[in-house]
C-alpha cells in the first residue's frame, strides 16, 4: 500500500474528495454515507441532485449489502465480471440514501478492477460515491492530467493512474425492475452479458433516470458532427481549415487539425476522450467525426460519438 492511497482513504473518511483511476475513467470520489461529502461532489461537479452517482466497493460482498434484494442474475454478472467495468443497478438497502440515489429506491453499484481502486476502498472500507471527475455534461477525463484541468482544485488529492485501460464509462444494467435492461453500452458488450444471464432488454420510458442518457452529455464544446465516410471529403472541401476531423483515414492536407483512429472498437474506446479533448483545444469552429461500422462490437462507441454529437 502506497502512501498516497492511504492518504486517500484518510480524506474520505474526513468527508474529503479524491479523484482516482479506474479502468474505465477517472473518478471523483466522496464517502457514500456521508451527506455533506457527497454535497460537496455535487457541487464540485455541477451535477443536479436528483441525479445518482455510482457507489464503488472493494468486493461484490460489500456492495451488495447496499442492496435488499441480489437477484440470480446479480449473482451470475458479478462473478463473471466483477472486478470490472460493470454497474448494477439494484433496489436498494437502507445504506443507499436518497443522495446517493437522486431520490430512486434503486441504487448503482461498481466493483472496479484498477489495483490504484481497488487498494484504496479496501483501505477505506466502505461504499464511495464517484461520477467521472469531470464537470457534469463534459468529456470524462482518461489521465490524471485531464482531471487537473477540469477540475484539480476542487478535488483534496487526485490520484495518478496513467492512461485508464478501457477510456469509456462501465456498462450499466438496470436488475431492479424484473427484466434485465442495458442502460448504459460499454467495454462489456451485450453479447457477453446475455452469455450470463440471457436476453436483456431494451431501454423503456419507465426506466430509472441516469444522467448518461440525457441527450448532450460527454460533449466537447466545439459542435461535433458525424458523418459517413463517403461524406467526408465534400463536408471537408464546405469547412476547409475551419474543421477538426476525427477518422480512419489518413490526414487530409487541407486539414490542420486531424486524428487518425484505430479500426478496433477497443482501441478506439480507449483513445476516444482524449481525441476529442484535442480536438476541442483546436478552436475550430466543427469537429468533423467519420461515423463508425455498425456491427455490434462498435455500440459503445457509437452510444458516446452520438452524445458528443448532442
Ligand atoms: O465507469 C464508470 O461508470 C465511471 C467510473 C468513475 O466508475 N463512473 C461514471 O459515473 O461514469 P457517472 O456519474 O458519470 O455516470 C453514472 C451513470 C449516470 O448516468 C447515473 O445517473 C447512473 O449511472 N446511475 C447511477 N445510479 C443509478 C440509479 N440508481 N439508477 C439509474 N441510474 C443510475
Ligand atoms: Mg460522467
């Protein structure tokens, strides 16, 4: 255990903030069970209070007891992918109080594989309450560097992981309401899920409220536009050296600003927020993004370039 984490673990259990890594992105932590904390990281956020915020554990045991019901299919999703980047979303136990949950009688819980993570719940020994460590609405942040820029001085100590493995948010599945529901599509696909637990469904009108699903989220604030790859050029040829392109393709010389893309949907994820981070510092007036295949392996990635295209 390093010092650093246990310096960690100190601070939120003073009611502190500490921004960490997890495999999937960085996160602004707060003790889960206590209000004026977990206010403090609304408000270092921005983020609306009937909003709720994922509470991480060091062990599936722990974060069920923040649940008063584990269902069979629980059960199966943690085995096979706990530790990872994975959320379930239970009806909640008397721990989960409505700042956590934004009010909802059900409550998102994560048990993260990043050994930083990981380390530092099992120092602090309980349930820590931690969005993207990012300001509500913006590009989750992939590097330690990244949080210092969005929000360093609000957090009491920020935790320095490297780059984070997966680069998008955890797969979200909704166990509380019957039928399994994919919320939230990510580095887990939903063929691996339903290899667990079988068929899920899709998201409903009646589905928990998640800020993930609000239309504009994980936005850059340079307007970005997807487009197919055989509308590239003319779209290029309209915004010349107003453009920022994101694609697979190799630079186009009229473009100053441009990022070339892995053709893996996993590697891809991984480079994905950083990307359009620079992209966004380029001042440009569009972010051009070349639209990915449509094959399944690519749904997380697309559920995360529609919502940075709002
Ligand atoms: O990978 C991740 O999930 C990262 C890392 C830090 O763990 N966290 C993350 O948190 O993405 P955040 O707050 O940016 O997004 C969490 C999503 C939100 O859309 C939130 O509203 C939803 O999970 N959520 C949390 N608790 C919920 C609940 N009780 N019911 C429905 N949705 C919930
Ligand atoms: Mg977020």
């Amino acid at each position: 255990m390093t010092d650093e984490v246990r310096r960690a673990a100190d601070i939120l259990r003073r009611g502190g903030l500490v921004a960490f890594p997890t495999e999937t992105v960085y996160g602004l932590g707060a003790d889960a069970s206590n209000p004026s904390a977990v206010a403090r990281l609304y408000s270092v956020k921005r983020r609306p209070a009937d909003h709720p915020v994922i509470v991480h554990f060091s062990s599936p045991r722990l974060a069920f007891t923040w649940a008063r019901e584990v269902p069979e299919a629980a059960i199966r999703l943690a085995r096979d992918f706990w530790p990872g980047p994975l959320t379930l979303i239970l009806k909640r136990s008397e721990k989960a109080r409505d700042f956590v949950t934004g009010g909802q009688d059900a409550v998102g819980v994560r048990v993260p594989a990043h050994p930083i993570a990981h380390e530092m719940l099992e120092r602090f020994g309980g349930g820590v309450a931690a969005p993207s460590a990012n300001r509500f609405g913006e590009v989750s942040p992939t590097t330690a560097a990244h949080v210092h820029a969005d929000l360093g001085a609000d957090a009491d100590l920020v935790l320095e992981g490297g780059q984070t493995e997966v680069g998008i948010e955890s797969t979200i599945v909704d166990l509380s309401a019957g039928a399994p529901v994919l919320l939230r599509p990510g580095h887990i696909s939903r063929q691996d899920l339903e290899r667990a637990i079988g068929a899920l469904g899709g998201k409903t009108a009646g589905a928990p409220r998640h800020s993930g699903g609000l239309e504009r989220h994980y936005a850059p604030r340079t307007p970005a536009r997807m487009v197919p790859t055989h509308e590239l050029d003319r779209e290029i040829a309209r915004l010349k050296d107003k453009v920022a392109v994101l694609a697979f393709s190799k630079p186009d010389e009229r473009v100053d600003f441009w990022l070339r893309m892995p053709r893996d949907a996993r590697a891809y994820a991984k480079k994905l927020y950083a990307s359009l981070r620079e992209l966004d510092g380029a001042g440009c007036e569009a972010i051009l993004i070349e639209a990915p295949p449509g094959e399944p392996e690519w749904a997380a990635v697309r559920d995360r370039l529609e919502r940075a295209c709002g």
